[in-house]
C-alpha cells in the first residue's frame, strides 16, 4: 500500500516540478523583500512618532510570535484544505494587514497587525519550504534551496 505524498496534486511530471519550483522561488523574491522592507520601516515610523525604544521592540516581535503561533498548524491545514489554498488564504492576510497599516501610525494597532502579518506569512513560508525540499530532487536541492532562501 502506497502513499500519495501531499505535493503530488502539484506538480506529478519532471517538468511540471521545475515549473512549481520556479514559481515558489519567484513569489518568495517579491513577499522576502516585502516583510524585510517592513520591519526596519515600521522601526523607523514609529520612532518619528516618538514611541519609546521598548514599544518599537515589543511591536517588532509581534511578527514573529505570529509565526511562531500559527506555524505548528500549517501542516494540517495543507492537508485538510490544500497546499496552494492555504498558502494562497495566508498571503491574502498577510497582504490586507500590512494594507491597513498606514490607517494609522499606532503601536497597539500595529502591533495586532504585525501579529497577524506573522499568523497570515507563517504558512506560505513553512509549506513553501516544505514543497521546495519534496518537489526537488537529491542531485539538485542544494541548489533549489540556496535559490529560495536567497529570495525569502
């Protein structure tokens, strides 16, 4: 008895595995570049707006901790709804949270934003990474995973 891997759905032939890889690599560029613009930017702003050194870290670990709270269920929900839904749903959040930022240049507000930012990031990261190491092969990850991680 054999066991359909999760990724299967996604990318079944060779060439349909370079084309998945492909294209996890060339949305990590733009979304890495995008939460690494953030965190500095958000730093900054909030420091014009003369809030204590203290609440800027408080505020800068907010996106972490939501990875870290939502990371544990990127598994299941990949199973259960999909991989490319799930991450599709998780950019959206991430996308309309950091959307709402500029409503208002507030500490509390932007550290419940940046929680969800991290809740939202934590499963298009954590399965991308994931489908990157199974669609790649033995003779070419190495490589697969250098080209990822230098986007995200």
């Amino acid at each position: 008895m054999t066991t359909t891997p999760p990724h299967s759905d996604i990318a079944p032939t060779p060439p349909g595995r370079r084309r998945a890889l492909a294209t996890i690599v060339g949305v990590a560029a733009p979304i890495g570049v995008g939460l690494g613009m953030l965190a500095p930017l958000c730093a900054l702003a909030l420091d014009r707006a003369d809030y204590s050194e203290l609440t800027i870290g408080v505020n800068a670990a907010a996106t972490p901790l939501g990875v870290l709270l939502a990371a544990p269920f990127a598994p299941r929900l990949a199973r259960r709804f999909g991989a490319l839904r799930v991450m599709a749903g998780g950019v959206l959040i991430t996308a309309l949270a950091i959307a709402a930022m500029p409503a208002a240049v507030d500490a509390t507000l932007w550290f419940v934003l940046r929680l969800i930012i991290g809740l939202g990031s934590a499963a298009p990261w954590a399965i991308s990474e994931t489908l990157v190491n199974a669609l790649s092969h033995d003779r070419n990850r190495a490589q697969w995973v250098a080209a990822y991680g230098g986007c995200f």
